[in-house]
C-alpha cells in the first residue's frame, strides 16, 4: 500500500474556530487536512462533477484574515448530506501543520481580543437573548428543585425509588409544556435570521455558547451534539425515541432526556405512521405471494422488528434493509432474527450496507434486487438538495412494482418544526420543506395518487406515491 500523508479532522487540531475553505468567494466547510491535500463540503450542488481532475485555487481563513492560499487538483466529488464532498490535491507546496495552528491560534486570540463585541450580546436579537435566559431559568429551576428534593428525601430502597420517580413524573407534566411553549416562541423570534447567512451563523454561536450546556445533561440532546459515531441522527439516537424510557443516573438527567425525546418525537411518529401503513399492505393480500419491502436509510429499522412481533404474517414478506452504518444494520438483523425465526420461513431479512453516495444511486444500489411493493425512505432526504431528492425519488420510484407504494418522510417548515433547538443546541443540520416541496419531488412522474400527510407533532410529512397497477 501507497502511503499517504495523515489526514486530520479540523476540530482535533483547531480547537476552538476551524478555518473556513473559499473556493474562489464560495465558502465551504473543512472536512479534514493534510500536508498535501484537503477535503470540504461545499454547499453548491451542481457543477462539481463536470470539474473532477481540474486545478482550482483556495484559502483557508479564520473569519476574513487569510491563514492559506494555495491551488490543489480536484480528486474526489461526492455527496455528503445536504453539501457536496470535494477533496483537492495540492498542487503548489504543501501544509506545514504544527506552523498553520500556530498561527491559527494566534490570529484567533488577537482577532478575539481586538473585536468589542466579543463576551456582549451585540448583534443578537434581543427577543432571542430574552428567550435564552428563559430557557436556562426553566431548566435550572428544575435542576435545583429535583437536586434538593433528592438530597433531602430520606427513604431508602425500593421506596426512595418510587418517590424519585413521582416526583420525575411531577415535573415532567410541568415542565413538558413550559418547554414547548418556550421552543415555538423561538421559532416565532428567529424567522428573520434564516434568511441571512450571517445572521444565523452569529445567533448559532451565541445559542452554542449560552444554550447547549444546559442540555448536555439530557442523554438523547448530549448524543446529538457530540455525535460519537460522526454523523447526527445515528440509530441509537432514533432508538432513544422509538423505545421511550427514562435514561439517565439521576431525575433532573432523566428529566432532560424527557426533553430532548420531546423535541425529536416526529421520529417516532412518522415511523409508526410508516409501519401503520407496513401492516395494512400486508394485510391487505393474504396468502403465500411474497411482499417485497425495501427500506433506505434505514438505522436499527425499529418499524420491522417491531412489527414482526405479530402473532402471525398474513403473507411472507421479504425485506431489504439498507443503511452506510454497519452498527445499525447489525443492530437491525439481531433484533429481527428472532422473529424471522419464529415465523418459520414466512418472514426473510437482508441487510445491505452502503455508503451514503451510494445510496443516491437507487438504480446502481436495486439492479441485485426484485421490484419492491413498498419502498420507503423515513430520513435521508432531510439531508438532500432538491436536485439530489427529485432525482432519488424518480429513481426510487422505478424500484416500486406496478400497483406499489413509494414513501418518503421528509421533516417540514412550520412554527412546531424543531429545527432551531436542532440547528442551534445540538449543530444539526436539516433541510426543512413545504407540502409543494414534497410534490416537486416526484414532478413529472406517473403516479396513481399522492398523499402528504403531516404527523401528529406537525414536524414531519410523510408522502405515499401510488404507482398505476
């Protein structure tokens, strides 16, 4: 094997402000560095594959002073969410790493120390400000409240349990809807910000700062901002969601898990609403034909094994689950095998892995596998351009069999929407659509019929396609 110079996360060596990556004035994310190359995510979607192989110039800079220019061989272009991967070559000199964080660090400490706004809250909206301290006087409140209950509470045993857990329950049916009431406020104070770049980019900041702390005590909210396996939204934070239990080694930490449960709940709903719809297709032709199902993106794929928990099949199915994350195909099959075994050959579960480009290329991905009857993706396209959604949805769509269904969840625009306390508390980030921007997906296709159905939290539309028979 070739060797190759070490590649470096940003955040391992710039521990506060990573540098930004212009290529040419587009600015895009660092994704990872070495002496002789880099890669970044850059939110423009087209036009990237047309210029593979090409030399373009870039910089790294922390805010507007430059840290690096250079110019580099474009050797990779490929999907990665919401953004597009591209990794450079350098073609002029190299990195001298230990130098360039140096002066980094540096530049940050001058560039901190020279701006008057910095430790105010200049520039933030003073509605949000006002939120903010709300929010942190909710929650440590109750912090409190639970702490001292604890502290002085004398019962041991199997009865202190039982009292702790009363008093969980006490303030979880108080503080659920203070929360919630504060989380919409939000959304109402911070509809101006999405609109410019900046802006939302300053009131992230100060939302990180001020905000995610207190959060980090609830387990789900904690997973999401660290996100220990380098993406958000891994299978155990959707389990954490499916499963429902109190998690945490004291009240106020379950208590804040109840919290952080609460605000990503649409999980749960439009997987239940997708395994409603699962079981009355299956129900619906009882027999010995098999039905072919097809999950995309599927994490633990709770729906399935969940579901195989009935009594008896209708009809055999044959299920295809495929996820980039091993973990959580492991997860799926060990969950499942169980079941499939008690059904005695009437149930069959695959698991296929494949990384996240490769799940864009539904026809490449499908050629192995039978046409589908139903095929559903609950969680993917929260992450795809438009461009890339309708083109994977049309692809998809070519999966289904005559008389199938096609499913697509898609988190939407709305006041109940948890995009802020996502964006700005836990760094996750998510492309949020209308009910036309669920259409525009499947323009132009030949469809029997389409419903959109908004989930019960308001956070999620969940679309059926119905191709003719």
């Amino acid at each position: 094997m070739f060797y190759r110079a070490e590649r470096f996360r940003p955040e391992d060596l710039f521990k506060e402000a990573v540098p930004a990556v212009y290529f040419d004035n587009e600015r895009a994310a660092l994704k990872n560095i070495s002496m002789t190359g880099i890669a970044a995510q850059s939110h423009v979607h087209d036009g990237w594959d047309d210029r593979l192989g090409t030399e373009i110039p870039f910089e790294l800079r922390v805010g507007d002073d430059r840290l690096y220019r250079g110019a580099g061989r474009i050797r990779r272009v490929e999907p990665s969410g919401s953004r597009t991967t591209v990794a450079l070559e350098f073609t002029s000199g190299f990195l001298d790493l230990p130098a360039i964080v140096t002066e980094h660090d540096n530049l940050l400490l001058s560039r901190t120390l020279a701006d008057p706004a910095f430790g105010t809250s200049n520039g933030i909206l003073p509605e949000f400000t006002q939120l903010c301290a709300e929010i942190v006087n909710l929650f440590r409140s109750y912090k409190e409240l639970l702490e001292s209950y604890e502290a002085r509470l004398t019962a041991t045993g199997r009865e202190r349990e039982e009292k702790l857990l009363e008093a969980l329950i006490a303030c979880e049916d108080r503080m659920v809807p203070q929360w919630k009431e504060l989380w919409y406020r939000g959304s109402d104070v911070l509809e101006p910000v999405w609109s410019d770049p900046e802006m939302l980019a300053r009131h992230k900041r100060y939302a990180e700062r001020v905000l995610t702390p207190d959060f980090m005590p609830g387990a789900v909210m904690r997973r999401c901002y660290e996100k220990p396996l380098g993406y958000p939204g891994d299978f155990q934070i959707m389990n954490y969601v499916y499963e429902w239990q109190r998690v945490g080694n004291t009240p106020y930490e379950k208590l804040l898990h109840r919290i952080g449960i609460e605000t990503g709940a649409c999980v749960g709903t439009r997987l239940r609403m997708t395994q409603k719809i699962l079981a009355a297709e299956v129900a619906k032709a009882p027999g010995d034909k098999p039905m072919h199902i097809a999950n995309l993106g599927c994490g633990s794929a709770y729906e399935v094994y969940d579901y195989l928990k009935i009594e008896s099949l209708p009809r055999p199915i044959n299920v295809t689950l495929i996820d980039q994350d091993e973990r959580a195909l492991s997860h799926a099959y060990e969950h499942s095998h169980r079941e499939v075994v008690r059904h005695a050959g009437r149930a069959k579960i695959q698991c296929l892995q494949a990384s996240f480009a490769q799940l864009l290329k539904a026809g490449a991905l499908f050629k192995t596998l039978p046409p589908q009857d139903i095929l559903y993706s609950l969680g993917l396209f929260d992450y795809l351009s438009h461009r890339r959604a309708r083109a994977l949805a049309h692809d998809l769509y070519d999966q289904v069999t005559p008389g199938g269904k096609l499913i697509i969840a898609n988190v939407k625009q709305g006041r109940e929407t948890c995009q802020w306390p996502l964006e700005f508390v836990t760094d996750w980030s998510l492309i949020y659509r209308t009910e036309d921007d669920m259409r525009a997906m499947v323009e132009g296709l030949d469809v029997a019929n389409i419903t959109i159905e908004e989930d019960a939290t308001k956070c999620v539309y969940l679309m059926v396609v119905d191709k003719p028979a």
